[in-house]
C-alpha cells in the first residue's frame, strides 16, 4: 500500500521584526536602504509597503500562516526569512548577531507546528569565515538549511572562499535555498518592478551559472541546492551554455561536464509564471526536481499553487512529484 506524500511548499517566508530592530541605527543600514531605493525606484518603493504592511499577520503569526496553508492545500512549508534580513552591510560581530537571531526566531516561529513548518537559517555570505559556524548554528536549531542570495557583495558564490560552506553543507545535508535579494543591474531597473520582473531571473542564472561553471557541483556532488524562482533564465536558456562549454576552451575550463547535465544536480522551486515555462523546467531538469513553490505571501507569489501546477498538465506521476513527493524526500518526511 502506498502512502501519499503530503503537499509542501519549499518557497515561504517568515518577517522577524527583531532583526530589524537589531540593526536599527547602525552604521552602514542607511547606506543599504539608499541602494535598495535606488535600484527598486520610488513607485516600487510606493507600492511595497503596504503590500508588506498587510501581510504581517500571515508573515509573523503561526495560527494565521497555518490557516491560510489549509485554504490553499498545503501540508508542510519549508520556511525561510524574508530576503530583506541579509543585511550582508553588517560587520562581523553584527552579523553574527543577525545569523543567531534569524536561527533562533525561525526555529521559534516553526515549533508552533513542528510537523507542518520547516526552516531555514542564514548565513552571512559577506564574512565567509563565518558561514560554517553559522550553518552549523542553524541545524542545532533543528532547522533544515540555510537561505541564501545570489552573490555577496564584490564575492561571487563561486569564491573558493565559500569551499567550507559548500563542503559541510554537503556532508551534514543540510539544504541551501538560492534565493537572490537584489540586481547588481542597479538603477537600469527601477522602474515598471523590473527591479523583480528581471532582476531576480536574472541573479538567479548568474548564481547558477558561477556554482555549475565554478565545478563547485563536481566537487560537493551531494550539495542540496534549491534554486528559487524556478532558477531563473537558466533552465530554458541552458542551451547557450552548452554551446559555449562545447566551442570555447575558456567557458569550459571549470567544470567537468556538459552545463546542462547540471540541472538535474540541483532542485528548483516551481514558481515560475508560466505553465508552458514548467513543463519546460521539468523537462529540462527532471521531474525528480522539482519542487512547488509559492513565494508566500508576498504579492510576486502564487495564493493557489496547486492550481498553478495542476497547470501545467503533468502527468500523474510528476504531479504528485512536484507537489510534494520530492520535498518530501529531500526532507526526509513522510
């Protein structure tokens, strides 16, 4: 008799007002609110915050998050912080400070329903002398992994800096959820949302392209990454990165395969818009990797992702997969 394995959606987030009022006032927050003002544009600006502002009950109640993950069908959400408490601005002491109070709060938030809620951590990628310490640190909180953006500044996650995260990540298999927070392509995008439209597609397919290229998923072939936003261009532009690794010795100097073989070394979240782009994915990736997703609750998200996965007309099969059978595995819930 086989069971069937609850719905779980990967891509869900907690706000933890603590951490703001953590580095409330400290030197170099100003500076990061002016850039991320400056590369969202003031209409952006305009519209976050009261799409945030009515959103907290369901970003920072349990009871109210559980509720509405019964309106949609959801089981299990694997909850992580809200981009925007990266602060990878922050000192070194700082940021410790911010990695164990995002660790602790999560894992608080969660416990309220431990079989339904999973979280993860953060790391702080700016000080990669700390990111073991701070992986480590979140799994003693009992949360599953950490949460992490595109890149650090002036440090891609190619760095062999990283090395250490990206060896006991593998070792403890602990999972990395890629999520970008945001474009380096600055003030080019700060207007029409394009600043999220475009940037976080594209960050996503930079990150992706720097850990596939870089042969860090040759060297930590057990890594655990879930690359959200269904991993951006990447997936249905692959083929452009085939060409190059096959035509150019310096494209494939790095990592040892064909890129696109890579896809199916690394999960995506199924949030990508588009059922006709999700069936693509799965193809491209393999149905065995591919997670639902919902970005809840922002307003970027899905209120009804099974019905944004029903869809895409998968079979049976794959259905069952995306909606909950592989998370549940990479869980290791049943």
């Amino acid at each position: 008799m086989t069971t069937t394995p609850p719905t779980v959606d990967v891509h869900a987030h907690v706000l933890l007002p603590e951490i703001e009022a953590l580095v409330d006032g400290l030197p170099g927050l100003a500076d990061a609110k002016a850039l991320d003002a400056r590369r969202n544009g003031p209409a952006a600006l305009q519209v976050n915050g009261p799409m945030v502002g009515e959103r907290i009950p369901r970003l920072t109640d349990p009871a109210v998050r559980l509720a509405a993950m019964d309106a949609q069908g959801v089981d299990v959400q694997l909850v992580s912080p809200s981009p925007s408490h990266y602060h990878y601005w922050a000192d070194e002491e700082t940021a410790e400070k911010v990695y164990r109070l995002a660790n602790e709060a999560t894992a608080a938030h969660c416990s309220a329903a431990p079989d339904r809620l999973r979280g993860l951590g953060l790391v702080p990628l700016q000080h990669p002398e700390a990111a073991v310490r701070a992986l480590e640190h979140a799994l003693e909180q009992g949360l599953s992994g950490v949460e992490i953006s595109s890149h650090a500044p002036g440090r891609e996650i190619s760095d062999p800096a990283y090395e250490p995260l990206w060896a006991r990540a593998d070792e403890s298999g602990a999972i990395i959820f890629l999520h970008p927070f945001g474009c380096t392509l600055d003030e080019r995008l700060d207007q029409w949302y394009l600043s999220n439209t475009v940037g976080q597609p594209a960050e996503n397919a930079v990150a992706l392209s720097h850990l596939i290229f870089s042969g860090v998923l040759d060297r930590h072939p057990g890594l655990k990454i879930i690359a959200a936003h269904g991993g951006g261009y990447l997936p249905t532009h692959i083929g452009r990165s085939d060409h190059a690794w096959t035509t150019r010795s310096d494209a494939g100097s790095g990592c040892a395969h064909l890129p696109s073989s890579y896809l199916k070394r690394l999960y995506f979240d199924s949030l990508v818009h588009d059922p006709y782009v999700l069936r693509e994915l799965v193809r491209a990736a393999g149905a065995d990797r591919v997670l639902l997703g919902s970005d809840f609750p922002f307003d970027m998200g899905v209120d009804d992702p099974l019905g944004a996965l029903r869809a895409a007309r998968l079979s049976d099969a794959d259905f069952d997969a995306v909606r909950g059978g592989n998370a549940a595995t990479l869980l290791r819930k049943d």
